[in-house]
C-alpha cells in the first residue's frame, strides 16, 4: 500500500464514523500525515498514516456517543481491544481502541479534557514505501482506492 492509498484510507474511515455518529466536526481542521515507523534501519523505507479530527459532543451525550461508535466501528470489520466509558454526575468520558486484522488499521476514540468532544485518530500499520523511482500505482489513472 502506497503512502497516498493509506492516507487515503485512513481519511475513510474517519469520514465514516463521523458521518454515521451524526455530531458536527469541531472548529480545529481536521490533520492527515505520514511519518516514518520501525526501527533505526528500517525507519527510511517504512512509514505509517494517521488522521486525526474531532466531533462536538456534549458531556451528557459522551456515553451513548461511544456506544453508538462501537457498533459503527464493528460494523466495519474492526474488533475492539479497549472499550470504557464512565460518566460520573452527567461529565461523560470514553474511550475506545479497535484494530482491523484485515489491513491492520487502528481506531483509537478518546474524550477530550473537559468531555466535550471527542478525538477520532485512525493510524495505519507501519508499511513499507514503494522503492526509489518505483511509481506510486495509486497515482495512475483508474487506479482503485481502498474501501
């Protein structure tokens, strides 16, 4: 997978769940990178993708907001690592890990510090980056793009 279809995909993902969870996105603009991952040697031919953006939601609606996340996001073949929620005198707070074994994706939601929005950071598996010279297929024309 190129850097351009990770990207890609995480970008997808993202827009899934904030598109299905209905709460309108947060003022701060949403953030899609590549970084480099793996160890000392590896770390010139490896990266990794990750979108990050957040969704308004109230203290009160933090709880069912997670709950109604889960089903989402295991409606789209991801398996839940980590799943809490705690709302303590109506100040809701979660937080919730679920990974993809198919393309090794991670979906990581969190409560922001007060709970009023909720941070949404898809990140791809460290991959390995097409060689030097080699032309990224995602880039040629009718080149299909991950679902």
């Amino acid at each position: 997978m190129s850097e351009k279809q990770a990207m890609a995909a995480s970008e997808e993902y993202a827009r899934k769940i904030v598109d299905a969870l209905g709460a309108p996105r947060a003022k701060s603009k949403p953030s899609s990178d590549t970084s480099p991952c793996g160890n000392e040697n590896s770390m010139v031919k490896n990266f990794w993708a990750l979108h990050v953006e957040n969704v308004v939601v109230s203290p009160q609606n933090q709880e069912a907001t997670f709950l109604k996340a889960r089903g989402i996001i295991e409606s789209m073949g991801f398996r839940m690592q980590e799943f809490a929620t705690n709302s303590v005198g109506g100040a809701g707070a979660g937080n919730l890990i679920a990974m993809n074994s198919e393309d090794g994706f991670k979906i990581t939601l969190h409560s922001t510090s007060p709970p009023e929005e909720i941070g949404i950071m898809i990140s791809s598996p460290c991959l390995e980056r097409a060689p030097e010279g080699q032309t990224d297929p995602s880039a040629q024309p009718g080149a299909s793009r991950p679902s």
